[in-house]
C-alpha cells in the first residue's frame, strides 16, 4: 500500500504558506471582469460557478496596476507587487542598453516565484499557461525540480526534460489550438483536469488568454458560450476533489467613440508638435499578440527630452480630454508599487473609454475586426476573487478590505476551510 507523504510549509518573498494535504488549483481567467461571471451566471450557464459562490467564497479583489498581463500574472506568482519582483509592464525601454525591450522573460523577475519552493515542499506542481510568453517566467526554476510548465500554444513542442512532460496531446486528448481562439484558454482548463486526473499533479496553476473578452462583451453570445465552457471544466476539477481559487489579471472594457471607431490619444505625435522632438512614448501592454489590442491600452510611460519643463508637460497631458491622472516617475512608482527603474519621467493614465498610442503609424489596426477593447488603466482593476470554500475568521476580514489579485496563494493556502 503507497504511503503518501504529507508536504509541509513554505515560505517565499515573505509569505508563508501553510502544509495543508490536497488538491489545490488557483486559476487566472484572463480579462475576466466581474461583469463578464455575472452575465453567464444569471443565464443559467454557470451552475458550478454557481456552487462555489454559494458553498465557498466570492468577492472582488485589486489588480496590480497597470492591469495587464505579465504584470499581474508575475504579481500573483509571486506574491508580491512589481515593486518587488520587477515586471511593470510587458514591455519598457531599458535605459541601460538604449532600447525598447519585451519583458517575456525570466531574467526580468527580481523575486522567485513559489513554485520552487511548492516543489521542495513536496507538492507535485503543474503550470499551465495560454500564451508562451509566460512559460518561461513561471516554470524555469520549476523544471528542474520535477515539476511541470507548458503553454496550450506550443503544447504538442513540450518536451520532458525542458517541460517536465511530454506527448500534452495525448493526455488532454486534443491537438494544440490556436492562440487567436476559445480553444487555447479552454485547452489550459482541460490540460489541468488531466494533470489532476493522471495524478501528475496537486499544485496547479492555470493562466488562461483573453481573446474572447478583447473580442466580445459580457452579453455577447460568444462570451456566453465561452464562461459556460470554462464552467465544464470547473465542474471536472472540484468532482476530482480540487480546491479552487479563481481571479483574474485584469478586466476589460470598450475602447471606442460613439461610431465605433478606437478612441486613441496618440501621446508621442501630440507631445512632439506642442513641445517639439525627442519624447518616446512607452506602451507596455505591447506584447507579440498584436492581434487582441493593436498594442493599445489605457496606461503609458513618457520619457521625456531634457530641454522642457516636466510641469509644462504634465500641464499639457492631463488637460487632454480622456486623460485622468498624470504622475511623475517617483510618485508613480509609490502609487502604483512599480520598479521606478523600469519607468521614465512620467506615467499616464486614461479614462474608461480611452485607449493611449504613440504615432498613428505605429500602431496596426487592421485585427481589430470587432471594434477595440482593451485594459491598462484603473477601470480594469477590480477582479473577480473567488473560493471554492469558505473562509476562515481571519481572511473574511481581509476579503471585506482591501485584497489583491497576488495574494491568490494565500488566500487559496491559508484561508480557506478544510
């Protein structure tokens, strides 16, 4: 007869993390607004969504700023803010080496994410992500402890000794999807049910793409039909006894004007004309998927020349309409808990409808087939915070304040109810 051994404690980046046997599975359903659950749920497509709002835990938590996605999907790996771990945005410009740089990589994170320190423990842990980009800055620490990361979009090129799996295919019973598609986001939801099933894991992370929510709204017949698979696969996970945590990285709204068009501030041409050359516009929503937003969103980083008046530019930029907040770099980085190395002189912010560019040339609009929506600002900061099971006295406190979408784990670990 097997024994199992039980796993103990962890700690990591400050946070301790109880021993606790079981299944444990945090979800990051990506772009995942409130209003997005709320929508399926009130047509009946999400009965087991449903259950666990009524048996377990659900309330709202703060995304870290700005609201995309490495941000925060480094943020609830972590732990911690991007003031720690290093990751503001997708994208910066690296003013040590003079270029603009994508941050898809490990070698940016400053803090160890807790998957390591799971395995030592003795969980068995899996991540399970949509998009490449992220693979490697949750799993390369992972791999050589005998855990498990692969993306749904390269899932038939995992390999087991860079992955910690092979034959993905097989084990989900589906071939790879296109990231441009519901099936890559469903594919990571499925791909846990395996794991768990194959009892190849206990420790899961799931980080879904949100194609669907750039695509469509709440209401829209093909979100309805996505939350209601995404509600199938929860169903498989907690018949397989898993205990769930569910948020998301950000949420996401229209960026558009009363004719449909994108409602775009293009910082750098603006700046350029009052004030004249040399100002550089950071987007760091910018990432590969071009496609999802047109490297458009709601939150931009100016770096400046150093001929004009830092109070004549912000002057300037926040009596622009659809600009709401206009912050220096320290400031910023206080306020928003950013790496104030990684940003330049100013930080922007725009309103719920207002997406901010650089040059109209530089930006790709041509996959934007179904108008523009998209997320980066403070409107797209409220997530869904969700629990399987209740709450003990402790975390109910800290749910009715202020909690933020990185302390999943915690939440997940420590406070919920055996």
């Amino acid at each position: 007869m097997e024994t199992k051994s039980m796993p103990s404690g962890f700690s990591v980046n400050g946070r301790d993390y109880s021993a606790r046997a079981g299944a444990f599975v945090a979800i990051c359903l990506d772009g995942s607004a409130d209003d997005y659950l709320n929508a399926a749920m009130s047509r009946g497509l999400m009965s087991h969504l449903q259950r666990i709002c009524l048996d377990g835990t659900r309330g709202l938590a703060r995304a870290a700023m700005p609201t995309f996605t490495n941000v925060n999907n480094a943020s609830i790996v972590t732990g911690v803010p991007p003031s720690v771990h290093g990751i503001g945005g997708n994208f910066f410009f690296d003013t040590t080496i003079g270029k603009e740089v994508m941050m898809n990589s490990a070698d940016f994170l400053r803090a160890p994410t807790i998957f390591p320190a799971a395995a030592k423990a003795g969980r068995k842990v899996a991540v399970v992500t949509a998009k490449e980009k992220l693979r490697d800055i949750f799993a390369r620490d992972l791999i050589p402890l005998g855990g498990i990361g692969f993306s749904s979009e390269k899932a038939a090129l995992a390999r087991k000794e860079s992955h910690g799996i092979d034959a993905v295919e097989t084990l989900v019973g589906e071939p790879t999807p296109a990231i441009y598609s519901a099936a890559a986001s469903l594919y990571v939801l499925k791909s846990g049910v395996a794991l768990l099933a194959a009892g190849l894991a206990d420790f899961l992370y799931l980080s879904t793409t949100d194609y669907i929510q750039h695509k469509a709204a709440p209401e829209d017949p093909i979100a309805l039909d996505f939350y209601a698979k995404i509600d199938i696969e929860l169903g498989k996970l907690l018949a397989l006894g898993a205990i769930l945590g569910l948020t998301a990285d950000h949420g996401m709204n229209a960026k558009q004007r009363a004719d449909g068009t994108p409602n775009v501030l293009y910082l750098e041409s603006l700046l350029n004309e009052m004030f004249g050359e040399g100002f550089r516009v950071i987007l760091p929503i910018t990432d590969p998927y071009v496609a999802h937003h047109g490297a458009l969103g709601s939150f931009a980083v100016v770096h400046t020349p150093p001929n004009v008046s830092p109070d004549s530019i912000r002057d300037f930029l926040i009596g622009l309409d659809g600009v709401t907040e206009v912050w220096p770099r320290d400031q910023a980085a206080k306020k928003f808990q950013l790496p104030a190395d990684r940003l330049g002189e100013l930080i922007v912010c725009s309103g719920r409808d207002v997406v901010l560019g650089r040059t109209p040339k530089y930006h790709d609009l041509s996959g934007l087939d179904a108008g523009l929506r998209s997320h980066g600002g403070r409107y797209e900061e409220m997530v869904p915070f969700i629990f399987s099971r209740p709450l003990n006295e402790a975390y109910r406190a800290r749910l009715r304040g202020d909690p933020r979408n990185f302390e999943l784990f915690d939440f997940l670990l420590n406070g919920t109810q055996p």
